[in-house]
C-alpha cells in the first residue's frame, strides 16, 4: 500500500486530562508530564515508558530518548487500545478500559510543517519505539517504508510491529493541530463537549467513532 494521500496520526488519553491539556494548548511528553506532575490517569505501561524515558534513543536525533517525545500512532483502535479493553495486563496500573480513551487525530504533513516552522525535531519509527530495536526516520521520502497495509488492518495478530508504527515530537505537541477527537460513546461525546466549550478557544470536531473501539 503507498502513503495515503493525506495521513492522520493519533494519540490517545484518559478523558480526565483533556481539561489540563485544554487549558495548556499542550500535549506534553511523558518526561515533561513526570517533572510537572500533570493531573489526570496514566494509562500506558509504566515500564515501557520507563524505557523510553531512560533507554531508548532515536537514531535520527542522537540526542532525544524517545520519552523526550509526544508519541502518535498512524492509526486509531491500535494495539495499546486492545490492551486497555481486556483490563488485564499485568504492567498496566490502569485497569479502567476502553470507554473513557479518546483519540486526538491531526494531520501528519501539517505536523510536520509546524515542527519544521517551529524548530523541534520530529522522527517517525517503523515499528513500536518501546521495544528494544526500531528504525526511525525524520525524512517525510522514506513514509513509504512504513507498512500501511499493517497499519491499516483490523486483524493485526501477523503484523503486530507494523501496526504499531509512531510519529514522533519533540518535547510537546501544539493543541492548534488537533483536527478531530474520536469517542466511543454518547455520554464521553458529551463530557468532551462540555470540557472543550468551557476551556478551549480551539475546538476540534468531535464524533462518535465505535469503530475506532474494541
């Protein structure tokens, strides 16, 4: 499959920090949101995160360990997402489920314009960037050796690396660039609604999107 025309990239949270983030105009990197102690539920695991604080590297940019960066998926309904519905696994301390994850969709080549415009570094990986090896790229030439068809399949249990391929930035991400914000239900639909209308100057669209869901 070639590049789509024009790539969405996401990034999922609790509902409980989309006030801070509002607020902010900021998606912050989980080594900024360790250092200011931001409010709002984890919902990661907290030893991979670790390791990307503290381990892992990008190739592209020696100097940024992959928890300098705001992470984005290039798909919704991602693999993280599954292990959050089944609320089981052992190295997530949030055991919640899927209802209350929303998405933040933007526009993957307007990212990339405000990085470059902005001066912050921008990468994208392969395959996962917490695992322990993950080729990485900040060349927009080199999208097509993304795997696209992995990436956009529903039945991911063959091609679990591809799926999980990032977009990475540098330190925080401007809350400008968030075009849409998928949920799986009515009553979150309403909540962001609500949270958007009473902190938010930039309003995204937002849409009930079950099958971005498990």
């Amino acid at each position: 499959m070639n590049v789509p025309e024009k790539p969405k990239i996401y990034h999922i949270i609790h509902l409980d920090r989309l006030e801070s983030i509002v607020q902010k105009a900021t998606l912050w990197c989980d080594k900024a949101v360790v250092n200011q102690d931001f409010a709002g539920t984890s919902v990661g695991m907290s030893k991979i995160k670790q390791r990307r604080l503290t381990e892992l590297k990008l190739n592209s940019h020696p100097d940024l360990f992959v928890g300098d960066c705001v992470p984005f998926y290039f798909c919704p309904r991602s693999i993280m997402l599954y292990l959050i519905s089944k609320a089981n696994h052992e190295d997530l301390d949030y055991k919640g489920g899927q209802d209350n994850i929303i998405h933040l969709e933007a526009d993957l080549y307007d990212s990339i314009e405000w990085a470059q415009q902005n001066n912050k570094k921008w990468a994208f990986t392969l395959s996962n960037a917490g695992s322990r090896f993950f080729d990485d790229y900040c060349d927009k030439n080199r999208l097509s050796e993304i795997n696209w068809n992995a990436v956009n399949t529903i039945n991911w249990v063959n091609c679990k690396e591809g799926k999980q391929a990032e977009f990475l930035m540098e330190y925080h991400f401007t809350w400008s660039l968030i075009k849409r914000i998928g949920v799986k239900n009515k009553s979150i639909f309403t909540q962001v609604s609500s949270i958007l209308s009473t902190h938010s100057s930039h309003i995204p669209t937002v849409a009930i999107k079950p099958n971005w869901y498990y």
